[in-house]
C-alpha cells in the first residue's frame, strides 16, 4: 500500500514539473530549445528548459501566473526554472512585473487557437453582409461600448440598447456603421442592441459588462502596456477575463506592428 502511494506521489510530482511554467511573449532573432529546434512565439516552456540564443537575439519570457517576465539578450544560453530564469551563459536577464492571469491555462488556450488559425490561413474571405460586429455574444470591458455593425448599404439606421428583459435604455438613428449610446452602462450587466433599416432588422445581438474588479484590471493592464510584450500580456487578459472581442482587436494591433509573427494575425481573425 505505501509503496502504491509512494509511486502514485512520484507520478503526481512529475506530472506537475512537466507542466509548463512560463511562455514566449516576445521573440526577435535566432533562439532555440536545447534538443528541441527553433523557438515560437507563444511557445509554453517547462521547468528545466534551456533556451540558446544566438547574437543579437531577443526573448521575453512571462510567467504568466505571477506577472513576472525576463528578457533574455543573445548570445547566451539560459535555463528556465519553476519561477526564474537564469544564464548559464551570456549576460543575466532583466526582470520586470507585467500583468498575471487568473487562469495562466488561457495561454495554452490561446495558442492553439493560433495554431489552429494559421492552418485556414487560406480560406477565402466571405464577402461582405449586413451583419452586428461588436459587441456579440461577448463580455465587454467598458461602461460606454461603441456599437459597430457592417452595412452594405448607405442608409439610415435606428439603433436599439435594451436591458436584459427587453427594456429601451437608448435609442438613435445614425448613418454611419457605429454609435456610442449616451448612456453609461452598470458592471455585471447583461445588454441586447439592435440595428433596424428600413428593410428589416441588421440583427440582434447579446453583451455582458465586466465586473467592476474586472474592469479595475483591465484599466490597470491598459494604462502599464507600454511595450510589445506588456501589450501580448494586455491581450491575454482580455481573453482571461471573457473580453473575446477586445483582445482579438489587441492582437490586431499588435499584427500591424509584427508581421513577422504570424501567429498575431491568426489571433486576430474571428472564430470559424
């Protein structure tokens, strides 16, 4: 029996240190893993890792859980450890606090989504229908949402913000493909809006405001997300907190910048 449990422990223990600790959230230059081959942007990295960096290279490593992140700068080799990285080689990384996440599970999430994403690359773009884009069926990290929806055709529209039992909260009639309600919304709230052209409804949609913790987050991760990797970890939060939406506008931002990661525009586009 003792030695059951003693074996059960060990399997346990190794489950866990296999278990990644960290991820790439910034990637420059030629980096590699140790016996595993070129290093990805998002990778997720393991206790026991050892990353070789060539001259010039650049890695930002964010342990997600804690909002801790080091930048490695090449040439050097490093090892990642449950809760740091260290230089076996080359110059010590800087460290720094970025935002955390509550379930550092969202970056596995997230980059097979990407994964997944970069393999339809290809798929043809439909083309373009009156349709709501945002926000729908998504939880939103703002008290005052602009409403945005694709019309095909020039034309006047009235826009409908309803509470969740169908009550009229705003109305207006705009021309354009957006509008912000003059009112400012409850947090931890769920809304529906509406868009109604002379030929019928556009459609109908549902949203959720954050809770204000939530929204004291997301402000703080905003206001801090000065550089590239800050911005990758604003847009995990994001996806953390439910905000499907914002963050693949995050991701969209970031694309611009990065086109050498493909990964971002993946990230970007709405899911299949």
């Amino acid at each position: 029996m003792r030695a059951a449990l003693a074996i059960a422990a060990a399997a346990f223990s190794f489950a866990a240190s296999a278990a990644p600790v960290a991820f790439v959230a910034d990637l420059q230059g030629n980096a590699s893993i140790e016996g595993d081959g070129k290093l990805n942007f998002l990778a997720e990295l393991n206790a026991g890792t050892r990353l070789l960096l060539g001259t010039g290279a650049t890695v930002a490593v964010t342990y997600a859980a804690t909002g801790t992140e080091f930048t490695l700068r090449g040439p050097g080799e490093f090892l990642v450890s449950d809760s740091e990285v260290k230089a076996d080689k080359g110059a010590p990384p800087a460290k720094r606090q970025v935002s955390s996440l509550q379930d550092a599970g969202v970056v596995a999430r997230v980059s097979k989504t990407a994964t997944a994403s970069l393999r339809m690359r290809n798929v043809s773009t439909p083309p373009a229908r009156n349709a709501l884009s945002y926000p729908v069926d998504t939880k939103v990290a703002t008290l005052q949402p602009e409403l945005r929806w694709t019309q095909v055709a020039r034309e006047g529209v009235e826009v409908k913000l309803l509470d969740a039992n169908g009550k009229e909260l705003w109305k207006g009639s705009v021309d354009s493909g957006a509008a912000r309600p003059a009112v400012k919304l409850s947090a931890a709230t769920r809304y529906k809006w509406t868009v109604l052209t002379p030929k019928g409804a556009i459609g109908e949609a549902q949203f959720e405001t954050l809770p204000a913790d939530a929204l004291m987050k997301v402000a703080k991760s905003k206001s801090s997300a000065k550089g590239f990797s800050e911005r990758v970890m604003h847009a995990f939060v994001l996806h953390d907190l439910g905000a499907t939406q914002e963050a693949r506008a995050a991701w969209a931002e970031l694309a611009k910048e990065r086109p050498d990661l493909p990964e971002l525009a993946a990230l970007a586009r709405p899911a299949p």
